[in-house]
C-alpha cells in the first residue's frame, strides 16, 4: 500500500482498509458466586413464566376462552386472568408501555444497567444458549484451544450436537409465542398434526431463526450496536446511581500478589488487583470493567464473583469490584465517608409516576362500564325538512356490550327538547321508549333518526347528549354529538 503525507494545504489523504474493527469471539469463562446465582434464579423463573404461562387456565364462564393470558385477534380481545381488554380501551396499553418506561428509568436510576444484566431477553436467551455451550465443548480454555487447533471428528460432533440444542430452543421459543394467540392445548395438538394455520409455522420459522442467530451468533453484538438502550441509558445515569465499578482507589497500583504483598510490608503503595483478568475472562460482552463507564458493559455482576473468588484466594478483601458510584470512591480518597442515597428527586419522581399512572388506570379498570356507546352523525344529508316542517337528523350508533348475556337498552336524547327519537328497524316498548338489543360480548349497530317538531334556537348546531340504560341493572353510557338544523 502506498502512502503519502499530506501537506498542510491539502486535504489530508483517504485511509486504505476497513473502518470498523473485525469482531473478536468472546469465550465467556464459567464463575461462581453471588450475582451468578441471581441470574440462575432469574433466568429459571422469567423462561418458566413465558414457556409455560400460555398453559395456564382460568374459567370466565361459558362462551368465553379459558386460556389465562390469550391475545384473541378473531374476536379482537386480550385476556389477562381475570381482566378483558377491549378494542375501544387500547389507552389500556399506552399506560402499560408508560409505566414499563418509568419501571426502566426507575431501574437506572437505582442500579444502572440491572435490566440489561438480569432480565433483558436477549441477556437470558445467551446465558441459557452458552450454558448448553460449557455443557458440550467444555469452558474457556477448552473452547478456545479446540477452535485454534484443527476440526476432528469428536470437534465436529460436539459443534453438531451444540446447535441442534439450540435449535430446539429457539424452535420452543418460537413455538410458546404463538400459543399467546390461541388456545395453547389445541394448537399444540394441530402443530403437531401438521393442521395449524400457516401463518403459525411462518412466525414459528421467524422466531426461531431470531433467536437461533441473536443468541447463538451475534451475542454481545446485539448490545453494543443494536440495543438502543445502553445510549439512552448513558443520558439517564446520574453520579448517585449504583453501577458495577471497578475501585481504583483500592485497585492501584495494580502488580503481582507477591510484589504488592511485598510493597504493603515495607510501607509502599501497592493495590489489590493482581491484573489477573479473570473480571474480562468471564464478561459476557468482553469488557474490561478496570477502563471504567463502557458502553459494552452489561452490570451483570459477574466480574464480581471473578474477582472475590480471587480476592479470598490472596487473603484480600471482597468487593474490590461492586456495585458502587464514582462519587464514593472520590469520597474515599478525600476521607470522607460514602453514602448511598437511593431515595432522592430522581427516584422519588419515578416512584411518583408510576403510582399516579397505575392509580389512573386501576381506577379506570374498576369503574369502567359494562356497556358502551358512540355516535356519528350523518354527513349526506346533514338534516331534513319533513313535510309538516319538522327538522330531522340521522345517526349511526354503536352500541358495546361487554357482559356475556344479551342485554336490552332503552335510548333516549337529551338537550333537545319536544324531540322524538326512533330506531330504525327495531320496535318500541309498550310506553313507546326506543329499545335496542346487543347480544353477549358483542359490538351492534343502530341506525336512529332524532326529529325535533318544536321551534329550535338560532343556533346552528345543537349540543346533544345520547344514553343507553339497561332495562335490567343500573348499566348506563352516554355519548355526545350535535343536532343540525337551518
């Protein structure tokens, strides 16, 4: 490759070759401990809740799915337990992703990247496809050493058998997600006949390649250049935030047990780490946790573990890694004593809103109506003049009934006065009140015209107030529009 060195009144000169750096394969080491039996916990109990949640029953009585969690795309539902969420209440799920939102912020605030550490999905999907990995090709040393030397016959095997394990993971995977969206046991049963609709083997295909390839291949590239979270995260932290950091005021200088040993006897300054890179070795992502703030690092805790088991092997300390904050540790070098604030403005703020949201919403869950009502009015004609100088307008209603029993409702206008209202294709009650019926859990539409023979006022556009009340039960729903007349 040639080169030249660009003076200062030239541009300087293009550079030859790639400019992102080729990616280093990462061989986590196994490690005991703490934060690693926290993950084992997490991971046993977050992939039992998603592999075996769509199997759980809950009876809503007759007509009505008995699947605890379903997404019920037909009749446009979704059932959690013992809530049913209808088409009409998506605001439901805005205030659920909200609240998801501040529960992350919240997370940061208090512990830094602990979402990514512990329950991101694709954090537990790769410790679960690299544990199958220690399991068939053996730890670091050994993985590494036979990727170095030349494929055999027993390499190849164990490589085979690797990725049918993880296939069939990311097979279940795919499979358990679409249970979500139908009834679990039957679905199961028509998968297997090969008599499930096509589209359920089309998602299963793509779920299981996503996961397959994310948590089998691409790993810890999925959290340095796919996740946006670790750059918002960055934005978020605050000094006050716990983050796992390495101590360098307790780590430096760093050198080996027996020089630092020898240091501390004679009175010289000399630091716990031994630069034995078992806190890299085991690091998921590769990181060294001793170059401080990186995007990489997930705060999974590991390196913790790494390191007190080194430390109680050199008769040190624990905890020269923790989870700590950079303010401690310049508080430590000025003799000062640390603190730990989790409870300030920042928390205390997201606590807030996550109550008042949550507050909203579980009352709107617990007085929300059984019935449900709207109006539109009708564009072509606006109004018409009937042949005794009546002034006539016509709506469609849709009427909501949420409860799994036919229901009757009496509707009546409001606002307008001498009006008389009349639907369309349905008979009145015997004192001459609109009646309409909706069948269980069901949406109807009514077509009513509204006549009103008194004199109006001046005004063009009349606001008036439709309701629906049950004939049995205090169910009622109202719904607004205008009356339009010359």
């Amino acid at each position: 490759m040639q080169t030249r060195t660009a003076s200062s009144d030239e541009a300087p000169a293009a550079v030859d070759g790639p400019l992102y750096e080729a990616r280093r394969k990462i061989y986590p080491q196994r490690v005991t401990g703490a934060f690693r039996r926290i993950k084992w916990i997490v991971l046993f109990i977050t992939l039992g809740i998603y592999y075996f949640l769509p199997f759980v029953r809950w009876d809503r009585g007759p007509n009505a799915p008995a699947q605890a969690v379903l997404v019920d795309f037909p009749n446009r539902r979704f059932y959690f337990f013992f809530i049913e969420i209808w088409p009409q209440e998506v605001y439901y799920l805005t205030g659920l992703l909200i609240i998801a939102a501040l529960v992350l912020f919240l997370m940061n605030a208090v512990a830094g990247r602990v979402w990514c550490g512990y329950l991101c999905p694709q954090t537990v999907w790769t410790d679960l496809f690299l544990t199958v990995e220690r399991w068939i090709e053996g730890d670091r040393r050994e993985r590494m050493r036979k990727d170095a030397r030349v494929l055999t016959l027993q390499t190849v095997t164990e490589k085979a058998a690797k990725h049918a394990i993880w296939l069939l993971i990311a097979w279940w995977t795919g499979g358990a997600w679409v249970l979500y969206f139908a009834d679990a046991p039957t679905l199961v049963k028509e998968l297997a006949t090969f008599e499930a609709p096509v589209v359920a083997y089309v998602w299963i295909g793509i779920l299981t390649f996503t996961t397959y390839a994310l948590a089998g291949h691409m790993r810890e590239q999925v959290c340095l250049y796919m996740c946006p979270w670790p750059r918002i995260q960055a934005a978020l932290t605050d000094e006050e935030a716990l983050n796992v950091t390495y101590r360098y005021d307790r780590g430096e200088p760093r050198g080996s047990a027996k020089k630092n040993a020898l240091l501390r006897e004679q009175g010289q300054p000399a630091g716990d780490c031994i630069d034995c890179l078992q806190c890299v070795n085991v690091c998921p992502t590769g990181v060294d946790i001793r170059e401080g703030a990186n995007l990489g690092c997930i705060q999974c805790g590991l390196c913790i573990d790494a390191c007190d088991g080194v430390m109680e092997k050199i008769g040190r300390p624990p905890r020269l890694i923790a989870y700590d904050t950079d303010l401690n540790i310049r508080r430590r070098i000025e003799g000062k004593p640390t603190r730990v604030r989790i409870l300030r403005l920042r928390t205390i703020l997201y606590l807030a809103l996550i109550v008042l949201v949550g507050g909203v919403m579980l009352y709107a869950l617990a007085t929300r109506e059984a019935s449900g009502v709207s109006v539109i009015h009708d564009r072509n004609p606006i109004f018409v003049r009937l042949s005794d100088g009546a002034i006539r307008n016509a709506y469609t209603m849709r009427v909501l009934n949420k409860t799994r029993e036919p229901r009757r409702y009496v509707v009546t206008i409001d606002g307008l006065p001498d009006a008389t209202l009349e639907v369309v294709g349905e008979s009145p009650s015997a004192d001459g009140r609109a009646l309409v019926e909706v069948g269980p859990d069901q949406t109807q539409e009514f077509r009513v015209l509204v006549t009103a023979r008194g004199t109006l006022p001046p005004a063009a556009a009349l606001p008036v107030t439709f309701r629906i009340d049950e004939t049995t039960g205090g169910g009622r729903a109202t719904a607004t529009d205008h009356f339009k007349g010359p």
